[in-house]
C-alpha cells in the first residue's frame, strides 16, 4: 500500500510541503511523539550532543580545550514548531538561536511556546535553497526532521555552508531506512502500512501520513547523503545511527 508522490517540479513540492505542514502544524507535536513512541526526545537530545562535541572548544572535541562555547549563534533550520531549538537551549542555556521555516502555521505555534518558556529566540519565515542571511553568519546550523522535505539537497546545503562561519558546525537529524532484519521488515511495514492507516484514522490531512513514508524511500542512504554535504564544501562528515538504525544523525563542519 505505496503511494507514489510526484511533483511536477521543484516548485510544486515547495508548494506542497507549506501548505501540508501548515494544516498539520497544530497536531504535529502530538503526532511526532506518539509516532516515535516518544523516541523523539532523545533523538533530539543527541543530536545537539553531537553539535556541542564538535565545537572546536569543546570537551569532548579533537583538540578540545575544555571551555565548551558560550553563546553560540545557531540556525535551526525548518525549525517547525521549535523541539529541536528548544533541546539547543536547555543544553547551552547562552546560545542565541533564530529559527527559521516555511510554513507560517509552525512558526507561530513555535512563537507561542517560546512565549510561554519565557525565551527569547528569533524565528522568521524562510526557504533553505534561498537563505536571507549573510555569509559566515552563524556557529552552527541544525535540522530535525526538515531534510526529506527539501527539493534540492545540494543547494540546501551549499545555502548552509554559505551562511555558517569558518569551523562553523552543521547537524542533520534525519529518519533514516534500518538494514539488518527484523528492524528493516518491521519498519517497512510500519512506515507503508501502519502509518497511513493511523493517518486516515485520526487525521483529516491524511496525504500526509502517505507523504511522510514516500519521501523517506526516496530519500538518499546515509553515505550518500554524506557526499552531498562533502560536494557543498564540508569537511569531516560524520554521521552515527540510533535506535537500530531508525534515525541517523550527519555532523559536518565548515
Ligand atoms: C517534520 S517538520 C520538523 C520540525 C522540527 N525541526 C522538529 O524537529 O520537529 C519539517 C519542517 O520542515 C519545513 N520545511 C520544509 N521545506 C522547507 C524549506 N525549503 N525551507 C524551510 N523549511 C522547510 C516544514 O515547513 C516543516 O515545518
């Protein structure tokens, strides 16, 4: 039970992608964590563990000094309704971090929690093939969960790279496709029939849920994104998997 999604151009995926994200923006928190099984967190969670240990002064990084970075700029990219910013700030309380997305809807929902967390972060609407921002602006760049929505990697990420300063660090937290069997099988059956079942269940923007697991089989493997990130002008591409391979978490740095 596959559907196959396809957009007549650039442009009309763009299209698609506000206009989806827009009417599922006030259910999406929801649904993110309970179709992850509330796996998201610490997803979330370890990817900006990634971003801090690959700060050139961090503990933890080659070479490190042991000062860790105070007040990091960071970009989160497709910023939605703010997880990702938030997990930033709780783990490097300094940080000033803008957020930036396509879909108006998230955003406010994004402005509304920072609100009531009483933080102070910049969030602006925006598009990832055409950013607004001055080159070297930023130490660090981050996505959760933005990448497969893109319409073209390669300009996304030359975009990052361009607005990121020199040693500046990007990370990529992305779905990723389990290998070794059972999780590969189980995962196959979840994402193309489990999910856009639930989705026309308990969701009036079912399209979504059958979107979500098409744009996950179209979406490259884990080295082949890596070598778009290498052919935009990053050095050092790692990537690490978790949870037996349901996620995969690229760093890269400038
Ligand atoms: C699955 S949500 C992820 C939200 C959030 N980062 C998180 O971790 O939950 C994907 C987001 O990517 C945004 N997006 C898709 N294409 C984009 C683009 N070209 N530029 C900026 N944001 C984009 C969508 O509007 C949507 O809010």
């Amino acid at each position: 039970m596959t559907t196959d999604f396809t957009f007549q151009d650039r442009a009309d995926k763009k299209k698609y992608v506000e206009r989806m994200f827009g009417q599922i923006a006030r259910r999406y928190d929801f649904f993110n964590h309970f179709l992850s099984v509330g796996f998201d967190y610490s997803w979330r969670r370890r990817a900006i563990q990634v971003l801090r240990s690959r700060f050139p002064n961090s503990p933890t990084s080659a070479g490190g000094g042991g000062r860790g970075v105070d007040s990091p700029a960071i970009l989160d990219i497709a910023c939605g309704t703010g997880d990702l910013a938030f997990e930033s700030l709780t783990q490097m309380p300094g940080a000033q971090i803008t957020g930036m997305d396509l879909a108006q809807p998230m955003l406010d929902l994004f402005a509304q929690k920072a609100a009531e967390k009483h933080l102070t972060i910049t969030i602006e609407k925006g598009d990832v093939e055409a950013l607004h921002y001055a080159d070297n602006s930023f130490d660090g760049a981050t996505i959760g969960f933005g990448t497969r929505n893109f319409t073209d990697l390669l300009i996304a990420f030359t975009e990052i790279h361009r607005v990121l300063k020199p040693g500046g660090v990007f990370v990529n937290l992305e779905l990723a496709k389990p290998r070794a069997f059972p999780m590969k099988q189980l995962y196959r059956f979840y994402f193309d029939s489990l999910l856009p079942l639930v989705g026309t269940l308990f969701s009036r923007h079912n399209s979504a849920y059958k979107y979500l697991p098409d744009s996950l089989r179209k979406f490259p493997d884990l080295e082949a994104l890596g070598e778009i990130m290498t052919k935009a002008g990053f050095r050092e591409v790692k990537w690490e998997t978790r949870t037996a391979g349901i996620v995969a978490i690229h760093s890269a740095i400038k």
